[in-house]
C-alpha cells in the first residue's frame, strides 16, 4: 500500500504542480513582453473553460471506465498540448488559447478521477492522512515553487519552462497505481445525462455535501475573490509597501501547511462542525483588510485563513470519499470542483467592477458576513454534525423479490 500510496502522491502533486506553474510561467513571459496582459487573460481565461466543460464529464467517465485510464489519457492529453503553448509564445495567441483550452480539459478531467482513485488504493483509515499528505504537498509546492522557478529562468527560456510542465503532465498520467473500481459492464452503460443526472441524485442523499458545497462556494465566490483583488490595493495605498502583499501571501500558504499537518493526526469529535468553523476562519481575510489595523493582524488574519481552509479540505475529501457510492464517486467530486472551483473567476468577474460601483469597504463587509455566515449555516444541517447521513436499518422482510 505504502508503495501504491506513493505513486499515486507522486503522480496528484505533479499535476498540480503543472496546474500552477503555467500561470507563474506565463507571468513571467509578460515581465519580458514576450506576452502583453491582455494575451495572458485570454489564454488562462480559455484554460478555466477547458477545465468547465471537462470536469462533469470526466465524471462520468471515470465512473463508466477505469480511473487509472481517465488519469491516464487526462495527463496525456495536457502534457502533449502544452508545447503548443510554448510554440504560439509571441508568435500566435490563437494558438495558445487553443493549446491552453486542451491542457484545461486534461485538467479538469483528471481531477475527479483523482479522488475517485484515492479511495480505490488507501484503505479508510489512512485516507485522511494520505489527503492531508497530497494537500500538504500542494502547499509546499505554492511556497517553494515561485522562486526556483525564478532561478530556472535565469538559466532557461520561458518556452522551456512551459515544455517543463508538459513533463509533470506525462508524470501525472503514467506514475498513478492501479485501482479496484470495476467499471459497470458496456451491456448496461445509459447516456450521459442520465449518468450525470444520477450523480445529482447521489450528491442529494447526502444534506451535508449539498450544504458544505453550498458554504464553500459561496465563500471562494465571495472572499477569495474579493481579497484577491484588494489585498494588492490595500498592501499598495494603505500601508505603501508590497511587503504585506508578500507576507500576507506568504502566511496564508504557511497557515495551509500547519493545518495539514495538524488534520493528518487531529480526529475532532465532531468532524464536519470542526471542518466548517474551519472554513469560516477565512472571512477573518477580508476583515482584516475592511479594518485600519497593523499589517501584523493582516498577516496574522491570512494565517489563520490558511489554516482554516485546510481543516476543511482534508475532511471533506475524506468525507466524500467514505460516504459517497464508490461507482458515483466521481461524478459527486465533480460537482464539487465543478462549483468552487468554477465560481472563483465568476466571483472574480464580478468582485472588480463592484468595488470600482461601490468601493472597496462595502463589498469587502458584504464578503466577510457571507463568509461567516455561510459556514455556520451549513453546520445547521443535521447530518453537517460529523459530515455524515444516520441510517435508519430497514425492518427485515421474508420476500425481496
């Protein structure tokens, strides 16, 4: 197990190591003007599309077939398109967006498999420490990555660090384990809407997961989005320093790391309340930028985000993993990434233009009630108690014909 776990590790941290490497690499590209901002909008914009229009039918599709096939042709499909990227780089932006398009969809097609398939290979009892483990890596990955790839562009071309992604997406597709999920035979296979739309049902027999997506959804929707955008104002016309900027960055990757490690052992009594106070610790982000205080509490306050959203995160897979129809798995954990991952440009579309209407604190005191709110709303739902639905056993019958 120990050997399947770390391959499966191995393969998940090198697809997102690919998913956020792009965009850095592509930021670099406009410092050297090889990529004006407009062109880089564009091509990360036609990316989060790809990733749309992929995740619920991946869904489908590594419920129907083999997760370890869909991870596969997923990981294929983004390693063989990005050098496309790198080939219009200052030469064609159509191009590129049409590459990037295609690396959104082996993105998003990898990620429910992906959580599909770690609960083929770790046993229950060890999954929330392996996917405290994958999110711990992610994390260091945010924080170490930046400056080596800085130091990698000293000595290579934006277009080779681009290539370079394509190697972790062909790490991605070819590492992963095999699972055990046996796919349903082709004889009783039904079309994608009604596949899909069975999904849906399974999501709707767990309250918890309907309510914790709801909760989650509505705060990367709201405050994500909306100290994405301020912090970079506020670091700039309050305080006249990007230091808090960088540190406040900075302290929330941090904060993520200690609650991954703190999750991987910490089991609270009652899981899911734990998990949602947890996610509500991020509308402590906003507020420090609503309020006049020392840079030192914004930092702090992004620390404790952090830390938050990892007490979530962890248990929530977990959660789903454990409690979902395991031939439904996938389709369930699309919808989840399909909402809160689908939401954050949406919430960012729609967070500029309303702080620009009405400025910047009555947007940002809006986002800080909704991402309090939200969680505790959802911890209103019975089965929120310990993110799982009490079974009532059935009466025992004669006849079950």
């Amino acid at each position: 197990m120990k050997y399947a776990f770390a391959r499966l590790w191995t393969g998940n941290t090198a697809s997102g190591l690919a998913t956020w490497a792009l965009p850095f690499i592509l930021g670099l590209a406009v410092l050297e003007r090889s990529l004006s901002a407009v062109d880089l909008g564009i091509v990360l914009a036609t990316r989060t599309a790809g990733f749309l229009v992929a995740v619920p039918v991946a869904g489908v599709l590594a419920d129907r077939h083999s997760r370890r096939q869909v991870v596969l042709w997923a990981g294929l499909v983004a390693g063989l398109a990005t050098p496309l990227i790198a080939a219009g780089m200052g030469r064609s932006v159509p191009l590129m967006a049409t590459a990037a398009a295609v690396v959104g969809i082996g993105q998003g097609a990898c990620r429910p498999a992906f959580q599909a398939l770690t609960a083929e290979v770790i046993a229950e009892d060890r999954r929330q420490q392996a996917n405290a483990a994958m999110t711990l890596a992610v994390r260091v990955t945010t924080l170490v990555a930046p400056g080596l790839t800085a130091l990698l562009a000293v000595v290579a071309s934006t277009p080779v660090l681009v290539i370079g992604t394509a190697v972790l997406w062909l790490a991605a597709a070819l590492i992963p384990p095999r699972g055990t999920f046996t796919p349903v035979p082709a004889a009783v296979k039904s079309r994608f809407f009604a596949d899909f739309a069975d999904g849906l049902r399974e999501a709707r027999r767990h309250p918890w997961f309907l309510a914790g997506l709801g909760a989650l959804t509505a705060v990367i929707a709201t405050g994500y989005s909306a100290t994405g955008v301020v912090l970079p104002l506020v670091s700039r016309d309050r305080y006249d320093t990007e230091a808090v900027l960088a540190g406040g960055l900075t302290a929330y990757t941090v904060g993520a790391l200690v609650g991954a490690v703190v999750i991987a052992r910490w089991r609270p009594r009652r899981q899911g309340w734990a998990a949602l106070i947890g996610l509500g610790c991020y509308g402590f982000a906003p507020l420090s930028l609503l309020l006049p205080v020392h840079p030192a509490f914004v930092i702090a306050a992004y620390a404790v985000a952090g830390l938050g959203i990892e007490l979530f995160n962890v248990p929530w897979f977990t959660a789903t993993q454990r409690e979902v129809e395991p031939g439904k798995l996938a389709r369930v954990s699309s919808l989840d990434f399909l909402f809160s991952y689908g939401l954050a440009p949406a919430g960012l579309a729609f967070i500029a233009p309303a702080i620009g209407e009405f400025g910047a604190v009555p947007v940002l005191a809006v986002c800080t009630v909704v991402c309090f709110a939200a969680p505790a709303a959802a911890a209103l739902v019975p089965s929120s108690r310990d993110f799982r639905v009490t079974r009532v056993p059935a009466a025992p019958v004669n006849d079950r014909s």
